[in-house]
C-alpha cells in the first residue's frame, strides 16, 4: 500500500470512529483503541501530520471521558463501555496525549 493510499484510509477510518462515537455505538474507551490502532498504521507509513491530528483525536476523547460531553457524564465511564478507567489513569492519559506541543513522544511516564 503506498503512502497516499494509507493516509487516505487512516482519514476515512477517523471520521467513521468520530461518526459512531457521536451515534452512540462505540464507547470512548473502545475508540481509544481503535484510534491506537490507526496511530501504529501511520507510523508504519511515516505519516507524522496524521499521527498528531490522531493524538488530538485521543486527547479530545480522553478529555470527554474525564469531565463529560454530550455521550459522557462528567468524570463517568460511558453505560455501555466494557472497560471503565480509574479517573487518575484517565487524567494521566489526557496529560500524556496534550496537544499543546507536550505530546507523549516528549514524556516519559
């Protein structure tokens, strides 16, 4: 697969994740790992531009699970996630994945 072709995959596979997060059928915490999944396909394909839009994709939704949105109330895990994080582990997550230029490739946790 070139180059293009992954990065236009990895595109189309963010807006769907965003689409059924926004419909209620993924969790946050399920989308997290989908989107964990697409960070190490544009890694593999030196795509750094989309690996930090990814990373924002990951803060905002760490960022919901911790203090809520319209899918999550504030500091609860969603009703239908299989997995629910301790709130300590989400605010580390969330500090880890900062997109103001304190990404987790600069922090060792």
């Amino acid at each position: 697969m070139n180059p293009k072709s992954i990065s236009q995959f990895i595109h189309n596979e963010r807006a769907h994740i965003k689409m059924l997060i926004q419909k209620g059928v993924y969790s946050n915490e399920f989308a997290l790992g989908q989107l964990a999944g697409l960070i190490n396909l544009a890694a593999a394909g030196n795509l750094n531009g989309i690996i930090e839009d990814i990373k924002i994709d990951i803060y905002n939704l760490v960022n919901d699970q911790l203090f809520g949105s319209n899918q999550v109330g504030n500091g609860d895990s969603e009703k239908n996630a299989i997995i629910h994080y301790e709130s300590s582990y989400m605010t580390q997550l969330r500090d880890a994945w900062s997109p103001d230029g304190n990404t987790a490739g600069d922090k060792t946790h």
